[in-house]
C-alpha cells in the first residue's frame, strides 16, 4: 500500500476544519437558542 502522506495531512486537516466548523455551528445555534429563551 502505497501511503502519501502530503495527501494525508491534507485530508486531515480538512476532516479536521470541518469538525471544527460543525462544533462551531452547533456551538452557536445551542448559544442562539440559549439567549432567545433568555431575552424572552
């Protein structure tokens, strides 16, 4: 098996950014509705 490793890294920080982008949103919709029940 041949391993490419540039490839790899590459994939993995795009795995990486995009978990990363999920927690985010995921964060940011808990804190939205968090503050819509809070103001409200």
């Amino acid at each position: 098996m041949f391993f490419d490793e540039k490839g790899f890294k590459k994939d993995l920080k795009r795995i990486l950014n995009g978990e990363v982008q999920r927690m985010h949103n995921n964060l940011k919709e808990t804190m939205d509705k968090e503050e819509r029940e809070f103001l409200s």
